[in-house]
C-alpha cells in the first residue's frame, strides 16, 4: 500500500438508499410470503437501505424489505469502489457506479432457517440515495 492509498476516503453511503429487487426465489419465508415450498418465484419488491453509521471504509444501517428490517453492515474493498455487506440472512456484493447510485447483488441458501418453506433466493438491484 502506498502512502496515497491510505490517505483515500471510501464514498460516503450515509442516508437512505431505495431500490426494486429481481429476485429469483424458491418458496417463501418471512422475507418472501405466500410462496409453496418449492416454487419458483421471480420478484420486484421495495427495498430500503438506511446507512447511518460509517467510518471510512465499513458501515453500517438497516436492510428493509416486505415489512421485515434487519440490521446490516458493509465494508468497501481497497479500490473505493466496491465491497461486500452481511445481514443474518446472507451475504450482499455491492459496487458504486456514481455517488448516489450503488448496484446490489444478494444470495443465501434460505431467508429463513426456521421455515423449510423458504428456500434460496438470488437478486441483483440497483439503489437510489434519496435527497
């Protein structure tokens, strides 16, 4: 790492991010309801990102989706521009394509590990930070 890298600022994601899902999911769960076990469902939800905690490169907030809100904490990867979040659900990708837009990838096994109707769920959206 050169001097210059760690005088780098990572991107301010403060504020509330919202955006549509493209879920692909199997079944239900609490995050996806009124699914059969085993089917297979492709989704366009609301989802908010509330990021109220940062410091420099990792931060942190709330994942809001259906009614269901879950914390969640991120951090970005060395160039500044991308980076991974986790929630108890699963795990997020994430890279910035301007400084209010942010392009989201999720995947896990199940939503929901109480529930064996809630399977596997894969989604790619795009957020909006809010004025």
């Amino acid at each position: 790492m050169t001097m210059s890298d760690s005088n780098k600022q990572a991107p301010n994601v403060i504020g509330t991010w919202i955006g549509k899902t493209n879920d692909a999911v199997i079944g239900g769960g609490s995050h996806y309801p009124n699914g059969e076990k085993g089917e297979v469902r492709f989704l366009g939800l609301t989802v908010t990102y509330q990021f109220d905690k940062q410091s420099n490169r990792a931060f942190a907030g709330t994942f809001t989706i259906e009614g269901h809100t879950v914390q969640i904490v991120g951090s970005f990867s060395r160039d500044l521009m991308s980076g991974t979040m986790a929630d108890k659900d699963g795990i997020y990708t994430f890279k910035m394509s301007g400084p209010n837009e942010m392009s989201v990838c999720f995947a896990s096994t199940t939503t929901d590990r109480y529930d064996k109707s809630a399977g596997p769920v894969a989604d790619c959206h795009d957020i909006t930070r809010q004025a």
